[in-house]
C-alpha cells in the first residue's frame, strides 16, 4: 500500500493555492511557508484573504469563482508575479444549500468546484510546462482537492447543472463535482503524462472548516459533538502540503489519494478515460476555451 512520503523542503518553490483564505487552505499556506516556499493565496473575500496571507508571510489574491472573467484576470495577475510556478493547487469551491446559477449560465457548485479551476489550469499550463523543463520530472504538479463524496456522485451530460435531479441539500451537485476533480485530474495527468508536469487529487478527510456550515447534515453533526467532529484543518491539509514539497511522490501521476493513502476508491466514472474526455469538452465550451458546438440544424417545415 503506497501512502505520500513526509513533507519536503519548499525553497525556491512557487505553490499557488486557491480556497486559501481559510480551512485546508490556509493551514496548507502555513505549513509551506514554514516549509521555506512561496505563496500565492487565492481567495474571494478580499479582507480575509490578505489578513491571512499577511498572517503567513504569502501575497494575497483576490478572485471570485463565480464569475470567470476574474479566474481570467487572476490568471493574468499570477503570471505577471512569478516567471515560475512549481505546484496550483486548485482548491477553491464548496457546498451550496440553494440551486443557483452564476452570471455565467452554470449552477454554482459546478462552476466554483470544477470549472474555475480547471480555466485557471489550463491559462497557466504554459507557465508550468515551461517551470518543468528545468526541474525533475514530476516535481512541477497540479493537485486538486476532492473528495470520498465522489462515490456517491455521478457526472449526468444531459443535467449537470442538477435540474432533473434532487438537490438533496447541495449535495448532489456536489458529490458530482468532486467526482468531476477526480475524472479531471486523470484526464491531466494523460494529456501531460510526457511533459514532467504531474497531476493529483485526494480527499482531505472529514475536517473541522467553515465548509457546509450552511447545511442542515453538518449543523446537526456540529450539535451532537459540540463542533468536536471531523479532523483539523492541521491534518485535513496533510496530503495537500505533502503532495506540494515532497521531492517525489512515490506514486504515478493521476493518482487519487483518500488522506496519505494512495489509489482511494472512486465511483467508476472517475477511472472512465471517455467520460473524462468529454467532460473537458464542455468545461472547456463552458469556460470559453473552445467555441460552443453548432447545435442539430433546424428542421425544416
């Protein structure tokens, strides 16, 4: 049984870790710091974003998932900073109690989880394909944050956006989602599998964050342990500051980590090559990567 070797030494890396502001993130910010690297913190709220990132000694990021002309301008921000980025770690997004579509057509959770990470992936791949050639191979990587929700997920083409479908409080968009970061980070690690670029997810563990706190399954968990449930955001972000600094992995690229343990379970669609392909179609339509298909032609009276 493989698991994620110890934390290594972070000088002269650039590790851009979105969701930072607080949660996994920020205790991730903190670790890598200690650890000698530099980060970018990414979060939407820009008042906690920079007290924490002044708290650890990293530079603060502002961009707001739901609206992907911010993802953009991120992008354009960070590669302005820093002529090398070493690890993204895309770990922004979160559960949302209400059916919601952003200003850019696409339910809430889908956007935030999934597609705002996977623009700011592909807007900054040049810039990791370029911070590769001059570092081990494997040691410039994406890591994704997931989730063991993945297993009661499943990616619907014909409703991802969750409308046919109960919403179960949010979470079934959301084990969706989670199930999409896993699928996502697989179909990477192929298209980069040449490249010296890696790609990762993992699920942190059930941890003590603001995450769900407006849902009634972790009010109700929070009440009957007096908010004692779950880890810490210490240990939630284990595998995320291991997967960032550890000279080398031990484990091929596309791998799917439940904590320090690699190969987790997934829901079968995550392992499904085609229906990952596909889904980096529409994200990449969604996004506005690549131009809407032509719809079936009009027919004709």
């Amino acid at each position: 049984m493989r698991r994620l070797p110890p934390p290594g030494d972070a000088s002269g890396r650039v590790v851009v870790i979105t969701g930072g502001s607080s949660g996994i993130g920020a205790a991730a910010a903190r670790a890598i710091t200690t650890l000698g690297g530099t980060v970018a913190l990414v979060g939407r709220n820009e008042e906690r974003t920079r007290r924490t990132a002044a708290q650890l000694g990293a530079e603060a990021f502002t961009a707001d998932y739901g609206r992907l002309h911010e993802v953009r301008d991120l992008a354009e921000r960070l590669l302005e900073r820093y002529p090398r980025i070493h690890v993204l770690a895309n770990n922004a997004g979160g559960i949302n109690p209400r059916r919601e579509r952003t200003v850019d057509g696409s339910e809430r959770t889908l956007q935030e989880s999934v597609l705002g990470g996977f623009l700011l992936t592909e807007l900054l791949l040049p810039r990791l394909l370029e911070t590769a050639e001059g570092e081990p191979a494997g040691s410039v990587r994406v890591v994704a944050t997931a989730s063991a929700a993945n297993l009661g997920g499943r990616i619907r083409f014909d409703d991802l956006d969750v409308e046919r479908r109960p919403w179960l409080g949010g979470w079934t968009a959301y084990n969706q989602a989670k199930l999409a970061n896993i699928a996502l980070a697989r179909d990477l690690a192929r298209r980069l599998a040449a490249t010296g670029v890696a790609s990762y997810s993992f699920h942190p563990g059930l941890v003590r964050t603001r995450f769900g706190k407006h849902t009634r399954s972790f009010a109700v968990a929070s009440a009957l342990t007096g908010g004692r449930y779950g880890i810490s955001p210490e240990q939630g972000a284990e595998p995320l500051v291991r997967l960032a600094t550890a000279p080398d992995v031990g484990s091929p690229t596309g791998t799917y980590f439940t904590r320090l343990t690699a190969d987790g379970p997934t829901s079968p669609q995550a392992r499904d090559a085609t229906v990952a392909r596909r889904l980096r179609r529409v994200a990449e339509e969604r996004t506005g990567l690549r131009p809407l298909r032509p719809g079936p032609p009009a027919s004709t009276p």
